[in-house]
C-alpha cells in the first residue's frame, strides 16, 4: 500500500478517496488534512465523477485529529498555529464535502470517530460494516465539537439525542447507528466492498445534477418556514427541468424504455 496519506482514484465515473494511515487508524495529522482537502477537491471539480466514496484503509475509517501530534503541538507552545487547524482544514473539508455537486458515500469500514465521524456525517449516504462504530469524541478530550458536528448531528437525530452522543462521548454499534439514524445501512463485514461498489455505480449512472438539488433542497428547508422551501424547490424544479437527463427521463418513460443519465 502506498505511503501517501490519502489516496485517490477515478474508475467509470466514481471517485474513490481513501484515507491511508492505517498505523494510525487513518488519523488525521497535517499532511493527511492538506492532501484530504485537495482530494475533495479534485473530485469536486471534475465533470467526470459522479459520484464519491470515502473510506479508510485497514480497521478504521477515521480516528478523527492526530493526537501524537495535536499534543506535540499543546507542549510546543504555538496555540495560534495548533488551533488555525479548525478554520484551514477542517471547516474547508466540511463544505466541500456538503456543497459537493454529486452524491457522496462514506464507507464506513470501521471506527469514525471525532473529526472522522463528522466527515461520515456529512456524507449523503452512510454505509457501516456490521462492526463499524460511531463516537463523536469531542467532549472526551476536553474539546467542544468541530467539522459541522453541531450542524449535521441535532438535524439527523434531534437536539436530544445530538447532547446524549456530545457529552457522554460514547461509541455507537452499527445497528444502533441505524436504529437512530446515523447511519443509511448496514452490511455483513464480508459483502462490505461489494456493497459500496454496487451503490456507488448506481449513484454515479443516475441523475447527478437532480441528487445535487435534491440535497441543496434538503439543506436549506432544515432552517427556513414552509414557504421559502416551496419557493426554492419552484426554482431547483425549474433548474433540473432544464437538463438533457430530465428530458431524456421522459421521452424514455414515454418510450416505456428505462432512462439513461449522463448527469448533464
């Protein structure tokens, strides 16, 4: 397996970025941010890519910040420079992450946790192996939370339960995640990779600018009355109406032939 941190590859329309320091249960120290939020990008900004998994490599999908060098950097006596972390990596890789233009899949493949669990969060879909773990482990090292983690966890499983997750700092099974919501599924350790491959093919072959209003519709109806939603989705309905794969989606029902996307 190769050395770099983060890993990146482009295959029949799906993007795969694979954190890569599994010594480290793929923790994220400087140089695994700066090449995560390049990866995003990169992916973010070729027309070819449809669709985006993000997994880790080895037992863990992402241990969140690197504390060996998080405490190095508490004794070294630069805090200014510690904590820029939070707004130059971590809140640059949670909008591109959330404003992606295509669906995106974290493959959860085993613990996330801190950071690590807030970029699952973000993803659109969430598909855990059966001895995967969540633990938004903020609280259990002195730290508020970061990463959208106030943002993505009160709107997927209420206020209530978010404070529960926040404070205790506790590890959520798979099957709990998605009794209450974290996750979308949960497979058999053993039919993981065929599972994430399948559902990122299909993702990457359907409608891509439709998943991305879609997700835009659901961000901003979290936060605003009844009304202002119905105005916005007049708009993306207008927007997505004008697209070749809508008016292909009908000539094909029409036709009574299944569609086919090209995500334009």
């Amino acid at each position: 397996m190769s050395e770099q941190p983060v890993l990146l590859s482009k295959h029949e329309g799906v993007g795969s970025i694979t954190l890569n320091r599994p010594a480290a249960r793929n923790a994220l120290d400087t140089s695994a941010k700066k090449a995560l939020l390049m990866a995003l990008r990169d992916v973010a900004a070729d027309p070819s890519v449809r669709c985006l998994v993000l997994t880790g490599t080895g037992q863990a999908f992402c241990s969140g910040q690197d504390l060996k060098e998080h405490g190095a950097a508490l004794t070294g006596g630069d805090l200014d420079a510690l904590w820029s972390t939070v707004r130059e990596h971590y809140n640059p890789m949670a909008l591109a992450l959330h404003t992606m233009d295509k669906p995106t899949i974290a493959a959860v493949n085993g613990i996330a946790a801190g950071a690590g669990a807030a970029l699952a969060l973000l993803s659109d879909y969430r598909l855990l192996t059966a001895s995967a773990g969540m633990n938004v482990a903020f609280a259990g090292i002195g730290l508020s939370c970061d990463t959208g983690t106030s943002w993505t966890l009160p709107r997927l499983v209420g206020t209530t339960r978010a404070m529960d997750l926040l404070l205790t700092s506790r590890t959520v099974s798979a099957d709990e995640a998605l009794a209450i919501g974290l996750a979308s599924e949960v497979v058999d350790d053993d039919a993981f990779a065929a599972r994430v491959a399948s559902l990122a093919a299909e993702l990457a072959s359907g409608p891509t600018l439709a998943y991305a209003a879609i997700r835009e519709a659901v961000s901003f109806s979290a936060s605003r009355p009844l009304a202002e939603s119905l105005a916005h989705e007049g708009d993306l309905i207008r927007r997505t109406g004008a697209t070749e794969d809508h008016r292909s989606a009908v000539d094909s029902f029409l036709a009574k032939r299944p569609a086919r996307f090209t995500g334009r």
